[in-house]
C-alpha cells in the first residue's frame, strides 16, 4: 500500500505553504469550532496566533448531530477566516463535507479537514486526493486503524502524498467523556505509516478541563501535530464550548507545549 512504512520507509513530511509538518516537524492549529462572526474568527486568530499556532482551524460548513443546530456560516464564513488568517500569518484548516462544496471550500483553505463522519466516503477522498492539497484525515467516529488506514489510501492512490492523520476519539461505551481518547493510535500510525499524525484532544474527550494533560500526553506518545478549540468566551459558542479553551488557559497550555516539543 501506499500509505505503508514498507512501501515509504522514512516519514513523510508535509509541506503547507512552507510550514513543514512531520519528522521533527511539530505544529500547532487552533480555533474555534465554528466561524461565528468576523470579529469572533478575527480576535480568536489572534490568541491562537500570540499563543504559538502556525494554523488557524474554524469550521464554515459544520457536520452537526441535530439539523436544528448551527450549520455554519459557509462562504461568508470561509471569507472571514480566511481575513483573519492572513492578517495574523496563520493558515488556514477547514472541514469539506461535500464535493458538491470542494471547489469553494478549497479556494479560501491552505489544509482540507475530513471529518469523522465522512472517513468512509470514498467519493470525497478521491475528490480531494485529486486536488493535491493537504488533507487532515480525521479517524471515523468508531473507525478501525485499518479502516482509517485504507481511507488515507484512497488520497494517495489519486496521487496525494499530503496526508495528516487525525486522531480525534472514537466512541465506546464510556459516556463521561464525549469519545474515547485513543493515544495508543499514535505509535500504531506511525509503525503502519509513514504520514504524520496529529492528536484532536478537543473531540477525543469533548472535556475543556482534560486537553492540557492530553494535549501532552499525545506529543509524549509522538504526534506531530496538536489541534485545539478556543474561543473567547467558551460559555457562549454556538458549537463545542464544553470542550473550548478560554485564551487564558490556551496560553497556560501553550507554554508547556512549546516546552515539551523543544524537549522531544
Ligand atoms: C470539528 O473539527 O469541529 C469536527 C466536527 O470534528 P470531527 O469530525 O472529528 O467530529
Ligand atoms: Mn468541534
């Protein structure tokens, strides 16, 4: 397989707009959930960018469980993150749910997201294999490593060798969390693959109060990526705000990242 660490013995190393990710390589992406207004997107890229991100995240078309709740604000969104971005000299991730939406989504983004719940959707990783660009290839929400692993294939059979894995929980019977955290697919990734992965501790226990221990914990097992939720006033978010950081306590975390990346 493509993917493979017999195929490609030494670990790939990701190039998004000179920003390297992998092998040594370590970065951090952070933002809101979702894009919620220009001023939001723009004061929140600023706490990301003063804390130590090289990206910005924030979702513009959101994946969410009731179709009652905020959808995201898609074009006007990507605009403003895109803004936001540029004024702080981040990049941008954003999630592509559709092919349908590829075209747009890929003109304002530096890094296409997949999102857990569209793992399996061998059209779209094809679609966005075809593009070229980086892609951020979320674990499925009770996605096996194997499975995860030939989702990754489809991206690199069109000839996309920018793949970050994203391990983001799966679910189990536990409910104190809002998925199970797997760091153990940290060293299996990297035994199976030679593409980078990146821990989402913000999704993986859905639980502000847990991302900064693993946060931690995930670049002690070797992620070569960090993803986080932030926002200005978590309380109020119209999506993820159990599981935000307040910038106070992303910078408290960022502190200690900073420190254990240097460390490893
Ligand atoms: C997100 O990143 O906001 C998101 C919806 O993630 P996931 O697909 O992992 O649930
Ligand atoms: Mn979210």
């Amino acid at each position: 397989k493509l993917t493979s660490r017999e195929f490609h013995p030494s670990s790939t190393v990701i190039d998004v707009d000179g920003i390297k990710i992998g092998d040594g390589h370590f970065v951090t992406m952070a933002g809101p959930c979702s894009v919620e207004s220009r001023e939001q997107i723009i004061e929140t890229a600023k706490i990301a960018k003063a804390g130590g991100a090289q990206f910005l995240r924030g979702g513009a078309f959101k994946p969410r469980t009731s179709p009652y709740a905020f959808q995201g604000l898609e074009e006007e969104g990507l605009k403003y993150m895109r803004e936001a971005a540029d004024l702080t000299g981040l990049k941008v991730i954003t999630e592509v749910m559709d092919i349908e939406n590829l075209p747009l989504v890929a003109k304002y983004a530096d890094m296409l997201q997949i999102g857990a719940r569209n793992m399996q959707n061998f059209q779209l990783l094809r679609a966005v294999g075809k593009t070229g660009m980086p892609i951020a290839l979320k674990r499925g929400i009770s996605g096996t490593i194997d499975e995860w692993i030939h989702a990754a294939e489809y991206i690199a059979n069109e000839g996309n060798f920018n793949i970050l894995f994203v391990e983001r929980g799966i679910r189990s019977y536990e409910t104190y969390t809002r998925n199970t955290f797997d760091l153990s697919a940290v060293p299996a990734i990297k035994k199976l693959s030679h593409f980078p992965i990146m821990v989402d501790p913000s999704h993986g226990t859905g639980r502000w109060e847990m991302i900064e221990s693993m946060s931690l914990a995930g670049i002690a097992a070797g992620a070569d990526a960090l993803i986080v939720e932030i926002h200005p006033d978590p309380a109020n978010a119209l999506s993820d705000g159990p599981q935000s950081l307040t910038p106070e306590n992303y910078e408290k975390m960022m502190k200690k990242v900073t420190k254990l990346t240097a460390f490893m």
